[in-house]
C-alpha cells in the first residue's frame, strides 16, 4: 500500500492517494473481503475465538455482509489478560517481528504482537496521520512519546519516517534537553501527551524560553482524553495548531484515528479498523449520530487479530462529511470512557467535565487532580487546582472570587458542589506522560 501512496518525483507521500479518499462503495467492498479474511483467520489459529463462535453456531461463512459483523462475539481487556502471554496470536513466533504490552499497573501486562506485515500497515496509518495533520516531508518531528514496550514511540516513528520527515526520537522526560532540543534543532513538529505539553510551556517560561517565539507549529497529542478547552491554552500558550490523535496498544498503538485540519473529529482509518457504536449496557449496535462506546475491529492485523474489542471509550460517528473530502468516517474526540465515571451522590461524574469547567475560569492553570474520599459513609470529591501565580499571591477577596466562579462552573457542568482547593503554582506532580488526574482513597 505504501508504494502506491509515494511519489519521489512529485515530493513524496500524497495523502489524496490514501484509502482515505476511497469511494464508499468500493471502502465497504475492501472492509467486508477484510472482515471475512480476519474472522478466517481467528477461527483457524485461536483457540478463545473459535470455541464462541462455535458456541453460537457460527463459522467464517457466516460472515456475508458487514452488517453480519453484530453476530460476532466482543472482546474485552480480560480476555487479553487471561490469555496472557500468547495465547490469542494467530501466527508463529516465528513470524512475530515485534512485541509489545502495557505497563502492567493492574494485574499482568497487555501483550500485543505484530508480524512484519503488521508493522508495514502500522507505519502506513501513522503516516497517514501525520498527512492529514499538515507534516509532510520537510518537517523536524521531536517525538516525545515514550519508546520501549510502550507502543506510542515507535509507532510514531516510523509513520514520520515512511513520510518524509525527519524525526528526533527523544522520547519522554528530560523536559529542559526537549526545550534545548526544541529550539536549537529548528522543530516544527511535536508528538507527547496533552498534559505533558503543558509542563514543557510552564518549563519553557521558567528558563526564559518561549514556545511561540519557536518554529513549532504543530503539536500532535494523544494516549490520554483531553478537552477542548486544554486545545484552547494549549494553542494559545505555544502558537501551535494541536491535533488530537488516537489508538490503542490492543488494536495497534497510535494511527487508529486521527483529526485532520479541519479539527472536527477523528478519521478512523477504517480500511484497517472497523468501527461500531453500541449501548453499553445493551451491546446493540447504535444509529450513527448516536453516543455509545466504541467497538474496533481489526480488519488486517495478522499477528494477534483483535475482533469487536470493546475499548470502554465514549463517543459517536459523526454522519455529517468533512470539509477535508475524506470518506472515512469520523469520531466525535474521546472526552471520557465509560470506566473513569465517577458516581457521586447519585450523579456520573467525569474528569473531562471538571477540567472543561476549571479551564473556563480565568486564573486557573491546567494542572488538576480530583480527590475521592469517604467520609461517614458518604463520598467527597475535592478538586485541588493550581492558580496563577497573581491570583495565588494577590489579597484573600482575589482568590475567593476565582475560587466563587470556580464553583459555579463546575456545579453548572456536573450538576453538585465539590470541595474546591486552590493551590499554589507547581504544587501538583507534574507527568512525563499519562497525567493522573483522580486520586482514589476511599478504601484509605
């Protein structure tokens, strides 16, 4: 596929050449010869998906339209856990070229696998992902996700190879050499976690460095849900266009989905990711336009294929088309998933919630965390949100009317009144990649 999209004498990669641009008749005729290849696949080489569909009478023949893919049974992150290492690989160790896992914070780590093949289709949708965020060749990219066993770097790093660009694989952390970096090595693209970029603005000021007086212009964000007010500081903070990028180690790592430059939701790429939208609650497969979580379905992953995964994120399919002319679908940006609510005296509570409330409030940094405690029983949430350093060292009535108005934006938003607690700047740890923003200690 790649030699297809690559043109030396025109200046290479052509995104107008990708599948993106696909007629939707002859996109649906390539997912459905994809799906039913895959499901072939799975039912042949693993043991876990063979045994459901046999337990509901089903085979690979059963498979005669993409709408046949609701018979199919989901998959969750147990499945990939009680089955660890190996047990859902579809190929040999002998073809698998790449292993990967997560961190491994709860229970035994996710481990994923990838055949040569698998690596080529990897570098070709972060390749387009960076196409349609405005890289092209020509561009410095400091890529500043974590390499290792962590799937973002490398993922990262071979889609801006395989366009052109030149990449700085920095990795994360070292904040002070990224800000060197940034500047002496003229870069004008950045890959890191939303919340990272903004310790390197806060670092930037405080070594009298200014992002905007740098020729970076794009920052491209994703692992974490971020919202659009964070999009706001961070574009106003760096002078940057910030596109939101997403995937999932399950699946592939980054390249899943990506915004373009219209900045209206996430394409799937989905002549290798099969979206759906269902109830959480139900499993039926939802309307497009509707909210729901999303379901993905690998439709050329060879190595460990990974059929109607439940990914826990809510969001929608949005049926309007956009103003890019991609025929891909889109999905609304990931705000939250359906694990990270928070029940709160009756009410669903979300982080993304509180961090839009707390960045339309004027003097208020984007550095939060949401404490749960139990007190008598009964469940507290206290939200400690840093301040500038003129509202924190200005007289008392400045820090209670930020402190008024952030109440009333939070209780606008969620619906109840939360402890607020304003704290001085640099008080809260700063994250190198994921930030942790609920602290737990209702089983303290």
């Amino acid at each position: 596929m790649l030699n297809a999209l690559w043109n030396d004498d025109a200046g290479g990669f052509h995104p107008a050449s990708a599948p993106d641009f696909l007629p939707e008749k002859r996109l649906k005729e390539v997912q459905l010869r994809r799906l039913r290849a895959v499901v072939s696949r799975a039912y042949e080489r693993v043991e876990l998906f063979r045994t459901r569909l046999q337990e509901r009478k089903l085979t690979p023949e059963s498979i005669r339209s993409l709408e046949d893919i609701e018979q199919l049974p989901f998959m969750v992150k147990t499945d990939l856990r009680d089955t660890y290492p190996f047990g859902l690989f579809a190929s040999p160790m002998s073809d698998i070229v790449r292993l990967h896992a997560s961190s491994g914070t709860t229970g035994k780590p996710i481990v994923v696998a990838y055949t040569q093949a698998d690596v080529e289709v990897w570098a070709e949708v972060m390749t387009r992902t960076f196409a349609s965020c405005g890289l092209h060749r020509g561009d410095i990219l400091q890529n500043a996700f974590g390499y290792g066993l962590f799937t973002g770097g490398l993922g990262a790093h071979y889609g801006a190879e395989t366009l052109g660009a030149t990449v700085i694989p920095i990795s994360g952390g070292n904040t002070d050499r990224q800000i060197m970096v940034m500047r002496d090595f003229g870069v004008t693209a950045l890959c890191c976690t939303p919340s990272y970029f903004t310790y390197l603005v806060e670092r930037a000021a405080e070594l009298d460095a200014d992002l905007r007086d740098m020729p970076v212009k794009v920052g491209i964000f994703g692992a974490e849900p971020w919202s659009d007010a964070m999009r706001t500081r961070i574009e106003e903070a760096a002078n940057i266009k910030a596109y939101d990028i997403y995937g999932l180690s399950e699946i592939i790592g980054p390249g899943v989905a990506s915004e373009c430059e219209a900045q209206n939701g996430l394409h799937v790429f989905e002549d290798h990711f099969y979206p759906e939208i269902i109830d959480p609650d139900s499993g039926q497969v939802l309307p497009d336009g509707e909210e729901g979580e999303l379901v993905i379905t690998t439709l050329s992953k060879k190595a460990m294929p990974v059929i109607r995964y439940r990914t826990r994120d809510i969001t929608r399919i949005i049926p309007e088309p956009c103003t890019c002319g991609r025929s891909i679908r889109r999905i609304r940006r990931i705000g939250r998933r359906s694990d990270d609510m928070i029940i709160l005296r009756g009410v669903n509570v979300y982080p993304s919630q509180v961090e839009a409330a707390l960045l339309a409030v004027e003097g208020t940094l984007p550095h939060y965390q949401i404490i749960l405690t139990r007190e008598q029983g009964l469940d507290q949430m206290t939200v400690e949100v840093e301040v500038t350093p003129e509202v924190f060292s200005d007289e008392i009535r400045a820090m209670e009317q930020v402190r008024s108005r952030l109440a009333q934006a939070i209780e606008r938003i969620i619906g109840i009144r939360v402890t607020l607690r304003l704290v001085e700047p640099r008080s809260i740890e700063r994250s190198q990649g994921k930030a942790k923003r609920v602290i737990d200690r209702r089983g303290d």
